[in-house]
C-alpha cells in the first residue's frame, strides 16, 4: 500500500515538474527568436519525458494541461485554432510514449520515434479539422511544412535530450525502472 502510494506521489511530483518545464522552456526559447519554438518545439521535450518516466495517462495528463496552462498564462499559443490543436497533438504524444514504452518493454527509442510519428499524424488530422473550422487553409504541404520541415530541429532535439534524460536519471538512480511498473 505504502509503496503504491510513493510511486504515485513521484509520478505526480514528475508530472509537476515536466508542466513546470513545458511552461518554462518556450519563454527560453523565445529569447532566441520567436521562430525557435516553432522549430525547437520546446513544450514536445517534458511531455514526451512525462510519458516515459510515469506512463501515459500522467503523459496525456501532462499534454493536456501545458498548451492550456501556456495560453492562459501567456496567450501563447492563441487558444484556437493552434492552442486547441496542440492540446490534442501533445495529450497524443504522453499518451503513445506512455504506452509504446510500456508495452515494448521500454524500448526507449522505438517508443519515442514511434510516438513522435503517431503524434505527427494526430497533428495533420486536428489541424485539418481546426484550421477548417477556422476557415484558415490546411493541406498536405501544409501538413508536412509544420510537422516536419519547419520541425526538424526540435525533432532531432528530441531524439537527442529525451533518451539522454532518460539515461542519465536512471543511471543516477534518481528515476527507477521499478517506478514504471504497473501496480
């Protein structure tokens, strides 16, 4: 019961902390330009980290509430039609990381280029549905413009801090493989 309740209260206290950095790191990055967290993509890296450190539905959790909680704090990104997009867009990605590293016995890469993918096409349908709504433009080069092209920066700055947080905190011991497990 105890035990139950500690891995709980990490993967709340994780989750936390992950909206905590999606909040963080776009003012970061906008120091840059504010073309960077177009191309960097700095909400993606603590919720993709959240689904794989905690599962998917602290992921989805995680997803949900940074976009919400940025565009309410900040009014970045605009609540819709981007806003509203993104929250589906990152819910999808906690929740894929969750699950793919779950069910492919964390298998850490396949899981997240896996989620990234998924996330990726999540991405294209909202956006066409969204923007419609919007009555804004959004076709297939639109699609691959904003999903890969003007991404791939931040995509491979996924690939490249996600799995190295990872490794690092397990190596440390600070995060343990046994606080993934499914009660």
């Amino acid at each position: 019961m105890f035990q139950t309740q500690h891995r709980q209260a990490v993967r709340l206290t994780t989750t936390a902390l992950c909206i905590a950095l999606g909040l963080l790191l776009p003012t970061v990055f906008h120091v840059f330009g504010t073309g960077a967290g177009t191309a960097l993509l700095p909400m993606h890296l603590p919720v993709l980290l959240c689904g794989l450190l905690c599962g998917w539905q602290y992921g989805a959790a995680c997803g949900i509430l940074v976009p919400l909680l940025s565009s309410i704090l900040t009014g970045m990104p605009p609540i819709f039609p981007t806003g509203a997009s993104m929250m589906v867009e990152l819910c999808a990605y906690g929740v894929l990381t969750g699950l793919f590293y779950q069910t492919l016995h964390q298998k850490l890469y396949v899981s997240l280029v896996g989620a990234m993918l998924g996330g990726r096409v999540i991405y294209g349908l909202v956006n066409a549905v969204f923007m419609g709504v919007a009555g804004k433009p959004y076709g297939f080069a639109a699609f691959l413009s904003g999903a890969f092209l003007t991404a791939w920066p931040g995509i491979l700055l996924q690939l490249i801090v996600v799995p190295l947080l990872v490794f690092t905190l397990q190596k440390s011991g600070l995060w343990s493989r046994t606080l993934r497990q499914s009660e």
